[in-house]
C-alpha cells in the first residue's frame, strides 16, 4: 500500500527520551526542508515541549523541493476533496433548485474542515493551551491567517459555482485579491478571465466598507470562542454562523424582498403610511452605532452609477432613490435618527454583478474575515486575554423540592 510505504519511509526525529507522556507532531500539510520558515517554528515549539513531553515529529520522505507560499495570494488553492464534499449535499434535492442549503452554511462548513489540511500549525496553537509557558509565536499566527485570507475566496467561490450546477474554477494568482475572486465566480469558456475594471474597483471598495468593525454578533463570536485557544478555522466557522442569521446578515437581502413587495415608485407614499402606523417593516434604514447618515452608504450610492453603466440600470435603485428621499422628508423618520444604512443599496449592486440574494452573506464573510482573524491573533497573542466568561445572573424559582420521576411522569398524565 503506497500509505502505508509512505508512513515506513517517513523520517522521524525524536528530541527527548525520557519516561514522559509522547506528543506526536505530524507536519504532513507543509515541507520540512531544514531552512523552512515554518518548520523553524515547529521545531522551536518541539524543543519548548521537551521538557515536559517525549517530542516526535513526524514528516513525509522528502518535500524540500516544494517551496513555502510566503504569499497570501499563493495560498488560494484548495485541496481537492474539499469541493467533493459539497456534491453530496445536493443528493435528493429539486434539480429545478441547485441551491440547496445556504451557501454561508456551506462556506462556514468548508472552513472549519480546512484545519485538517493544517494539521501541524493548529496542533502547535491548540497545545499552547497545555503548555501556558509556551506562547505561539507571532509568525506561526500570521501563517495562519495568511492561509485562510487566501483560501476564504475559494471556499466562497466554490459554494457560488455549486449553486449554480457550475464546474470550479482554479484560482490565478496573476490576479488581485479581488480580481481572482471574480474569475472563480464568473469564468465560463475563456481561456483566461480578465475582470471588468469598473466591477473589480467596485467590488474592492464593497469589501473595504463590509470589513468588520465594533462588536457585532459574528465578531463578538468570533473573540469568544478564540478566547478558548480554539484554532482560527473552527472560530471563522462559528463567525460565520453567527452572520448567517437573518438578524445579523440578511439585511440587504431583506431590502431587496421589500423593495420588491413595494412594486413601483407611485406606491412609496403608502408604504411609508404603513410603516408609521406600524403594518410593514422600513429595512435598510436605522443603525446600532451611526445615528445619522450612514457614510458607507453614501460612498455606495455614488458607487452604483458605475456599476450600472456596465451592467445596465438594477430598476429597483429608482424605487429606492425614491424611497430614501419620501423618508429623509419625513419628521417621523429624521426625528428617530432612521438613515440608510449599507445594507439599503449594496444588494442592489450585488444582484446588478449577478449575485442572488441568498449568497449575499457569503460576500459580507469574504472581507469580514480579516477583521474576524485581528480578533482572534488578539485573543492568541495579548497574555492578558482570559477566556470568555460571561456572568449570568438567576432569577428562577428560590426553593424547589426533589419529586421522583415516576411522580412527575403520574403528574403529566
């Protein structure tokens, strides 16, 4: 069996023998030349273990000649299995409705499953847990990070692509960040996918704005579970979770639901009639932390004429146009600080590049994973960082007797 030949051949470096508890690092996801960066911080953290462990660090035959990807752009390539893993989650479903499942669900999925392609670089970051004198060093977090900014827009494609019934398309590292993002999601027959320039700046300056700020669920999820030294890839998953919810990231989704439900531009008056007397939700307007105009809405809406000029005009930005302005009229909206936010017009933009409503939260996941990934290096790196621990305060029954089951279960009869 090529495995198990393999496996024999490996060459094993033990550290320290001693009657001590073994820890076995296995380095298979990365090459183990003696110059390597990465494995200078494996083997660093092996010699800091070897006082309390018998250290063994097990590497494939021979990788020196496969150079580390130092840049994160090199690292857009996803294992091979990892798009196999999707096709079963269509099994059985409508084939008029290849969009089984969220595609966020399927991206936050994908993510956590990307540690076991990481075996070595998590293990060093979860064992630092073990080990407290040990702090992971600096770079190792970086190699993280760097691998999963890289593979984010991959996995995002993929689950784009998969929707559709479309085969994957490899990454091409000649691109921009945004622009390779671009030819996974858009690439059909061409030999080579040049992205349109309006649309690539448009879509760079969407993810500077969707960038994680402040405390919001998916970021305080995010710090939470760092807090517990969990690796980067299961905490992104959990953010990701976290944004998947309606509340937190189907706005924009919801304002285009409602735009729809509204029809046309003679029908404003009344729905703004129906929203003071509270028979229909005003979505895309209001905001936790601005209390006056949103600016990155202000920057989109300008934003939205380029792209339009490439795309054709979206005829919902009229009806929103018209909205914003019957509402920034209105005392009854100026006086409770409801603006548009950047959810009002942002869908728009996405739907006019060809994105559906339901994989907009997959493009908010793209660029929020950078502010996702400073959380957690924060909660890795900062030694005055404890784990997440809430207060909980009861306020339930004082005093309640013990009844046996069987009495409980006669009660329930």
């Amino acid at each position: 069996m090529p495995a198990l030949k393999e496996l024999q051949n490996s060459r094993t470096t033990t550290l320290k023998h001693r009657q001590k508890p073994t820890l076995l690092l296995l380095t298979s996801s990365f090459p183990c030349s003696p110059e390597d960066e990465i494995c200078g911080y494996v083997r660093d953290f092996a010699r800091s273990l070897s006082s309390d462990f018998n250290v063994t660090v097990l590497a494939p035959p021979d990788r020196s000649a496969v150079p580390w990807p130092r840049d994160t752009f090199t690292l857009t390539r996803a294992r091979s299995v990892l798009p196999t893993i999707l096709d079963p989650l269509n099994a059985g479903a409508d084939l008029n409705h290849l969009a089984y499942g969220s595609p966020l669900a399927k991206v936050g999925s994908l993510v956590s499953l990307v540690c076991f392609f990481s075996r070595a670089l998590t293990l060093a970051v979860r064992c630092d847990v073990v080990c407290s004198h040990w702090m992971v060093p600096s770079g190792l977090v970086g190699a993280l990070i760097h691998r999963l900014l890289g593979k984010v827009t991959t996995l995002a494609a993929m689950t784009f692509r998969h929707t559709k019934g479309l085969p994957y398309v490899m990454p091409d590292n000649d691109l921009s960040y945004v622009g390779n993002f671009m030819n996974m999601l858009y690439r059909m027959a061409e030999c080579r996918y040049t992205p349109n320039p309006t649309l690539e700046k448009a879509l760079d300056v969407l993810f500077i704005l969707h960038a994680d700020h402040e405390q919001n669920c998916s970021t305080n999820t995010m710090r939470v579970v760092a807090s517990s030294r969990s690796d980067p890839y299961c905490a992104a998953a959990s953010a990701a979770a976290a944004l998947y919810g309606p509340l937190h990231g189907g706005a924009n989704e919801e304002v285009l639901k409602m735009l729809r439900q509204i029809g046309s531009k003679d029908k404003v008056p009344q729905f703004i009639k129906d929203v003071k007397e509270h028979k229909a939700l005003l979505m895309g307007f209001g905001h936790r932390v601005y209390k006056n105009y949103d600016p990155r809405a202000k920057v989109i809406k300008r934003l939205a004429d380029e792209v339009f000029e490439v795309t054709g005009k979206n005829p919902l930005i009229e009806l929103a146009v018209e909205l914003e302005r019957i509402a920034l009229q209105d005392d009854y909206f100026v006086s409770r600080k409801l603006f548009p936010n950047v959810d009002f017009y942002s869908g728009i933009i996405y739907e006019a590049m060809g994105m559906p409503s339901e994989y907009f939260t997959v493009v908010f996941a793209v660029p929020r994973m950078s502010g996702w990934l400073a959380q957690w290096q924060e909660m890795i790196l900062d030694a005055e960082q404890k784990i997440a621990r809430p207060r909980q305060v009861y306020t339930g029954v004082a005093i309640r007797d013990y009844e046996p089951i069987e009495k409980r279960r006669a009660d329930m009869q």
